[in-house]
C-alpha cells in the first residue's frame, strides 16, 4: 500500500538553526500536507501543496511538493523555542497517508 | 477557522465498560475522520464518514463503531472498552474527497483501567 517515510525520526537542534525535514513515496500524490502537533493537543495544519514544484511560505516555514509528485520537504527558518513538536507530512490520493513524524527538540 | 471540538480532553473507563467520544465540527465539512495516536505506531485511521449515515472502515476497526446521524457529528463507541484501547483519540473533518485537508479537534486521551 501506499507509505509515506519521514526523516529525519528526531531532531535536536540549536535555537537559530534552520531546519530541514522530508517525506518520500514510492507512490504518487497529489496534495501534500504538513501538520504540527504540540504536546498534548491536536496536529495543526501548517501548509497544504496541490501542485507539483509548488513551493509555499507560511511565516519561517517553506514546504515544497517535489516534481516527481513522491516527495515534499519542510524547512524552518531560524527555529525558536515554539517550534518544538512532532511535525507530520501527508500525502493524499485517493486516501490520505501520514507519515510517522519527526520530532523537534530546540536547545534555548 | 475551521473548527473540530471533541466532548472531552481526559477520560478514564473501567474495562468492559461502553465508551462514546463525540466530535463536532462547525464548518459543513463533508467528511469526518476518528484515528487513534499511539507511540511508535503514528496516526491509524479507525473509521470515516463521506455523509450522514455513511461510514466505512479504516484501517483499524475492530472494538469500535461509529455514529453519523447529523453532518456535524460523528460519535466513536467502544462497546466494550479494553486495556489496549487506552490511546490518544483525535477526530477530524475536511471539505471534500480527494484532496481536501483535515483539521483536528485537540484529542481525547482514553485511559482504560
């Protein structure tokens, strides 16, 4: 079936980093998702794609939907202290997939 | 904003006992989702609904039934509820199949004992 994997699994990082994550397919999509989730609470989105080489800005995050439609990446910039959390990507066709997550941790 | 509400934030059941966990959604939204959130095992889907009345199996259904008797509710029943249910419970709608973002509701944490 369809799997999204996520990398990196965890991440620790120092406050002022830019950040960088991703999700790969095998499969082809044709909406790309990312949540946010704080401790406690429930995923938030933060950038929907639905075309492929769509690169999309919301604040210091950059997400992108890959040419090939398998992949899409998620990039912060200069994190802070709010950014941690377990970030999620999803693909969607025909039904939506989510990946396992990759947690952020952020030195102060 | 789109908004999903969940009925409660912490639940704490007896083994065997019969659990209902209620989402609303304020948005008209066409779909609604229950998953489940457990360590080292991500988001599983349990069931969804495209409209009232409708529902269909996701990837995890046994032990649960759901409820959609009006658009803006969709209820998930343990009927018998079991140690191996206690999990992180979140509730979703979105606009549309077939590419439509989901929006959650902040989750139930069940803690069956």
């Amino acid at each position: 079936g369809q799997q999204l994997n996520q990398s990196p699994q965890s991440m620790f990082i120092q406050e002022g980093e830019d950040v960088s994550m991703n999700c790969t397919s095998s499969s082809i999509f044709n909406t790309w998702l990312w949540y946010k989730q704080d401790p406690g609470e429930g995923p938030v989105l933060l950038i929907a794609l639905y075309k492929a080489g769509e690169l999309t800005s919301n604040g210091r995050l950059t997400a992108q939907f890959g040419i090939t439609r398998k992949d899409s990446f998620l990039n912060i910039s200069a994190s802070i202290p709010s950014d941690v959390g377990i970030y999620f990507c999803a693909g969607i066709k025909n039904k939506l997939v989510f990946g396992a997550g990759t947690i952020l941790r952020v030195k102060s | 904003d789109v908004k999903v509400t969940q009925s409660s934030r912490y639940l704490v059941k007896r083994t065997g006992e019969k659990v209902f966990l209620e989402c609303v959604q304020d948005m008209d939204h066409e779909n609604m989702f229950w998953y489940r959130q457990d360590p080292g095992l991500g988001l599983r889907l349990i069931y969804f609904s495209y409209d009232v009345k409708m529902k269909e199996k996701g990837d995890i259904p046994e032990g649960y039934s759901v409820s959609r008797e009006k658009k803006e509710r969709f209820s998930l029943i343990l009927e018998s509820a079991s140690t191996n249910q206690t999990s992180m419970y979140l509730c979703a709608s979105s606009l549309f199949t077939g590419g439509s973002p989901l929006h959650f509701g902040n989750g139930t944490r069940l803690t069956v004992t």
